[in-house]
C-alpha cells in the first residue's frame, strides 16, 4: 500500500494533529530515517522487492512520510474500519438513491488480517485476507437485507485485475500456495495482457431482479458508467467515458443478452495488448519479458511472438499460437487493434 497510512475525510487527513503535520516525498527526509533497509530489523512483514522505503506499523512502504502519528491507521483495523463506515454511510442514506463504492484493501499487499482471521487458511496472509474479504461482503450484505434494501440494490463484486503471489512482501503467498491456482485455467496474472490478468472473478446481486446463474457474456468494469446510466434512466455525455458501453442486460443476467462484441486489454504501460473479438483473441507484445506477475510454483513464462493468435474455446489457458494457421484472422484483428489505439476510444461518437 503506497504512502501515507491516513484516513482522508471531506478532503481532509482525518484526525490529523496540527501539531505534528504530515509529510510525504519521494526522498528520504533524513540521514536517520527508517526504512525497510537500513532498518530491516524494525519489521513484522519482511520485504521481497521494492517496498522498502518509510516504515509504518512495522511494514515498510514505497515512498516517504513523516509526522501525522495521530492520524495514522494500523492495517490490521482497515477491513472493520471499512465495513463499519459502509454500514454507517447505508443507514444515513437508505432512504434516497444512494452509489457506494466499497474499495477493500483485501488481497492487495501488504497483506495483514485482523487477528480474528490469522491462521484460518492453509494459504497464510494471502488465504486469511480472502476470508476477511468474504467476512466484508458479508457484512454488507446483511445491511441490505437487514434495512429492507436488498430488492432495490444492485451489488456488483469485482476486481480490477488478476492474482498475484509476490507482489513486494515476504508473506509465505508462493511457499503456502498448495494445490490453489488463483487463476484458474489461465494464463498469466496481474499486470498481463493474458487472460489470467484480466479475466477476474464478476458477481451481481440484486434480489428479484437477477436470477441465478453464470453467464459467458464479456463484459468490462470500464462499462459501469454507461450501463448503471441505462438502468438509472441516465444518459452519458457524448464525450464521455469514450470506452464505455451499455452492457446492462448482461449484467442484470437477462435471456439472450449479450455482451461486448470485442475487448481490448491493456497492460501497465509496457505497450502490450490483447484484442479480444468473439472466440479469438490477438496478443501484441511490445515488451516480450516478464509481462506477468508469479501465480503458481515453479512457473516458467512461455518464448511468445510479438503477435500471437488463440481460440479460447479450444484454447482458454492461450499455450497454443495459431497465427500461422489463420492469417486472415491476425490481419483483422491487427487492423482493428491499430484503429482503436489510433481513435483513442471505442464508444462510437452520437
């Protein structure tokens, strides 16, 4: 988690004492600081690579900061900080519209469960914060049933990217793994262009409206704005959210909805794309190294080409290039991956 460890409130640091105000900067502010380095001996939480700057709660951070000891939070308070300010803000406002974005830490690193879940998974700090999280959501949930909102309230649970093992901290995530695979049957995961970083786990929840079920329907979380717009009776600016599409029959689960026709994946800013369209998907990497964060044991990343081509049907894991066998279909999705790059949108101009 990247610095400073305070709460911010009405554009405010929360609890913040004038006396001893907060600091943050990219240089150290002292010969004497602490850091995960110089200082390695302060830590609870050890780190692998990268986070080893300022240290705070026995945890060293990327950046620096001093003073705001006040105002500091401890990560292990965070999930019941949240919940309990989630559920404070739903009662205030359960009798009008209301848009919560519940933005859990859980299972970014640094990973620290309240004590309650430690050791509550064979998995370690990864596995007891999946817990937690669950515990979270749960929690909401009862809220909403508990307030009568639940069948007036739409709930979407998402992720913004695919797992991650060692993501900077020395928490036993790749040692304690066992049989789990984050990621399922794909490849790759977070910061990747393969599906594995992409295609994350997506539930809606709205009671009476949305019955049980799994839909195969490609969606995105860059298409909230213009299908909470379309079930909201909304509209979005022309020049807005220029990725954006309606895909609300889809996400409310409704008989022969469909999704999005094509996806575009990007990764975080080496210049590699994936170009999902139908039951193919092109892969352009610019940067052919290591484009993907460790999600299992012993992993040995694949030699790829600078474009390579898939059939996800047959082909979901993406081990298997067919490009050589169907050109016609490299040529396409080249030129349509060129166009939206070029147009700098995807949502057609009204």
């Amino acid at each position: 988690m990247h610095l400073p460890q305070v709460f911010v409130e009405d554009r405010r640091v929360k609890n913040l004492d004038p006396a001893d105000p907060l600091w943050v900067g990219d240089k150290i502010p002292s010969d004497d600081h602490p850091t995960g380095i110089t200082h390695r001996n302060m830590l609870k939480l050890d780190w692998s690579h990268g986070h080893n700057q300022t240290i705070h709660n026995g945890i060293s951070r990327i950046g620096f900061y001093t003073g705001g000891m006040k105002a500091r939070f401890r990560d292990e308070d965070l999930a019941d900080a949240w919940v309990m300010e989630s559920n404070r803000w739903i009662e205030e406002h359960k009798d009008r519209p209301f848009f919560l974005f519940f933005a859990s830490q859980d299972i970014h690193v640094p990973r620290i469960a309240h004590k309650r879940f430690q050791g509550k998974t064979l998995l370690g700090p990864r596995g007891d914060c999946i817990v937690q999280l669950d515990w979270c959501v749960g929690e909401l949930m009862k809220t909403l049933d508990r307030l009568q909102l639940a069948e007036n309230t739409l709930v979407v649970f998402c992720s913004d990217n695919g797992p991650v093992l060692d993501d900077g901290y020395k928490d036993d995530a790749v040692e304690k793994l066992g049989e789990h695979q984050p990621a399922g049957p794909y490849r790759g995961g977070k910061y990747s262009v393969w599906e594995g970083g992409t295609r994350t786990p997506f539930i809606t929840r709205w009671k009476g409206r949305i019955e049980p079920g799994v839909s195969e329907e490609m969606v995105c979380t860059i298409d909230f704005a213009s299908s909470i717009a379309a079930i909201t009776g909304q509209s979005v600016a022309p020049e807005g959210c220029l990725d954006s599409l309606d895909v609300s029959a889809a996400l409310l689960g409704k008989s022969g909805a469909t999704g999005r026709d094509y996806l575009l994946q990007q990764d975080n800013g080496s210049g590699n794309f994936g170009l999902r369209s139908g039951d193919w998907k092109l892969v352009r990497l610019e940067k052919r190294g290591k484009s993907q964060a460790v999600v299992s044991k012993n992993e040995r990343p694949l030699p790829t080409a600078r474009h390579t081509l898939y059939q996800l049907s047959l082909d979901p894991g993406e081990r298997i290039d067919v490009s050589a066998t169907h050109p016609e279909v490299v040529q396409r999705l080249t030129s349509q991956l060129d166009k939206l790059i070029n147009d700098g949108r995807s949502r057609k101009r009204e």
